[in-house]
C-alpha cells in the first residue's frame, strides 16, 4: 500500500517551528486517512507565473481536468494563450482591490527571488515576504480556502542565515491570514532552465548528481529537485485535501507530485462508469 510522508497540523497559534533551522519530522501515514476531495472543477489563482516553478505550475494546472480555470496574476503581460487561462495584470499593493469581485478555490504562490538579484536584503523582504502576503490577502478575500506556497529547505524564523530566516518570517505570516488550509512546500536547490543567470545554481545543478545520493537521513531535505516536480507537487499537495498546516520536503514533494485527479484511496475501489 502507498505511503506518504505527512506532516501532523500545526494551530496556527502554535509555534510553527521545531527547533533552530529544522522542520518537524514527518510521520508517514496512509492517504486513505485524508478524505477525498470533491471532483467539482476549481478556480486557480496563481502567483510568480514568471518564474522557473510558476512556468511548470501554469502547465501543470492547464493539464489538470481538476480545475477548470487559472489565473494568472502578473506585473506584466504573461504572453500565453490558452482557453483555461486568464491573465490579470495586478499592482501588488492594489491586488486586493483589482481581484474584488473574483471568487476563487485554491491559490497558489511561488514569487521568490534572490538577494542578488533583487538588489538588496529590503528589496529581497519586499519579493519574498511582502509580495507574498499581499497576495494571500487578497487571495483569501476572494474565497480561497487554500494556500499552496513555496517556501525553502530548513527555512526557520530564528535563523542566523538572513535568506532563511526570511522565509521562515514568511511561513510564520501567511499562516496567520487564516487559510483553512496552507501546504508549505520547502525545497532546496531548484534544477531547470532559468531566464536569468544564476552562477552558483549554474554550478550546483552540475554538482547535485554527484551530492544527492550522500545526502541521507535528516539531510534528505537538501538534495536538489527539479522546479518541474515542485510545481506538480504544488497541484499534488492541493488534490490531498488536508486541512491545517502542512509542510513537505524533499521526499514528500517527489510523492505529492505524483497524486493524479480523481485517484482512488489505496483500498478504495474506482468508482465504476456507468454503461
């Protein structure tokens, strides 16, 4: 029987963190524990549609029979076409205004940038944690009851690494927007092709066939994985259903990516189509 790597939920009132620079060990429990979730197709709402794993989620959930329309929200035109897809040029801090009126069923984020790209520790804050916010506000006003983000291997609020730490602060306020459910996905280096240049990902990338088969036990969390997977983990984690707060490294992110729509729970029978 397939088992899945599972997180117990956290009260959002709760400290979110167990310990400096790890997350809770994972119990592994079985997917028939976690209730179905309705086959009605849903509404996306999608954030950081630009980026590397925001290409691969955009795919992946215009593939999926499960949601009937994604929107993507972007400072600029995101130049796709495609029946299911609607493209919303949003101001980030007026996003709550322009999305009124919008009803939607999950939401999902993936803005994350870099230090050296944005320029500096404020503006990195600004991406990583500001941006992100004020999409899940707005998201929440429109009836989201999920949150899908990515977020960073050992991410933790009381880092002493800034990049860390700040993802850790963002972990920490976006469970407090109130989503009935959040997933945490929380990778570490990220394999694909990126728009931009990035020497030491460039460098990683070659390095991580020879690092990720040493990289057991409590380090299983830092091997590197493609953005491909993280975004079909990202659909994945939002067809389980949980609810609370939940959050997934490397081992169950491989696991979440391959949850199909509509897929019996091991030791449930398909349901038969009728002649």
């Amino acid at each position: 029987m397939p088992r899945f790597a599972d997180l117990t939920p956290t009260s959002s009132s709760q400290r979110l963190f167990a310990g400096p620079g790890r997350t809770p060990t994972p119990q592994l429990v079985n997917l028939v524990k976690i209730p179905r979730v309705s086959t009605t197709p849903k509404i996306a709402l999608v954030a950081g549609a630009n980026g590397m794993i925001g290409g691969y989620l955009i795919q992946a959930l215009l593939e999926a029979p499960d949601y009937s329309r994604v929107f993507a929200l972007t400072r600029r035109p995101y130049g796709r076409e495609h029946p299911k897809l609607a493209n919303r040029i949003v101001v980030y801090p007026r996003m709550a205004e322009q999305l009124k009126g919008m009803v939607a069923h999950d939401a999902f984020c993936c803005i994350g940038t870099t230090i050296a790209a944005a320029g500096s520790q404020e503006a990195f804050r600004e991406a990583d944690v500001d941006a992100v916010m004020l999409f899940a506000r707005a998201a929440r006003a429109t009836g989201a009851t999920r949150l899908v983000v990515v977020s960073s291997a050992r991410a933790d609020p009381a880092s002493k690494n800034f990049y860390l730490r700040t993802k850790g602060e963002m972990e920490e306020e976006v469970a407090s927007v109130g989503f009935p459910s959040l997933d945490i996905l929380q990778p570490s280096l990220l394999l694909g092709p990126r728009k931009e240049s990035r020497p030491m990902e460039t460098l990683g990338r070659l390095l991580a066939p020879l690092a990720n088969p040493f990289l057991t036990g409590s380090r299983e969390a830092l091997k590197a994985i493609p953005a491909e997977t993280v975004a079909r983990g990202m659909v994945g984690a939002a067809r389980r259903g949980a609810r609370g707060i939940y959050r997934y490294t490397y081992p169950a992110i491989l696991q979440l990516a391959e949850i199909r729509p509509h897929q019996p729970m091991p030791g449930q029978p398909a349901k038969k189509t009728p002649a």
